[in-house]
C-alpha cells in the first residue's frame, strides 16, 4: 500500500521485507524449564470402575516461534486414571 495514494496494491515483496523489518529476537527456553510441581492430582475414588476423563479447554496459549505474537487454540486431553485424576486448576498454570 502506497502512502502517497498512487499505488494501491501492496507487492508480495514489500509485504515480505515488513515483516523482515519485524523481526526481533526472542529466547525460548528448553522443556526442561517447564515446572511440573504445579501440576496437581488427586485420589481417584473408584479406581476399580474404569471411565475415561475429557478435558477440554480453549484458554491454550502458547507464543509463535516466528513471531512471538501469542497463538490461540483448543486443547483437548482425554485419559483413563487409574489413582489420580488431575486438579483442573493446576493444569492451567502447567
């Protein structure tokens, strides 16, 4: 897009060297700094009557490699407990 008016349309290349222009660098840390402590779990009451457990949530973020704008999605997770079932709570901070 043209500042001065005469050139309305915006070539692939202009858009390309914007977003070049845009980029910054961004650390990312390992998965090893994940902190699985404030993963929590309790007793599963009836762990003789199996059942399968769904937990879905769409308040995922996570932070885009190639941008580090935040991204936006659906996480689902469905497991069978066999003692433990995990705090729904805690799952968000993990």
């Amino acid at each position: 897009m043209s500042i001065d008016g005469e050139n309305p349309m915006t070539t692939i290349p202009e858009i390309h060297d914007k977003y070049v222009n845009l980029d910054r660098h961004l650390e990312f840390k390992d998965e090893e700094t994940i902190d699985a402590g404030c993963l929590l779990s309790f007793n599963y009451e009836y762990p003789e009557q199996p059942s399968e457990i769904k937990i879905d949530t769409d308040e995922f973020t996570a932070l885009c490699p190639w941008t580090g704008l935040p991204d936006l999605g659906t996480l689902t997770i469905t497991y069978t407990p066999s003692d433990q079932i995990i705090e729904l709570k805690s799952l968000k901070f993990y």
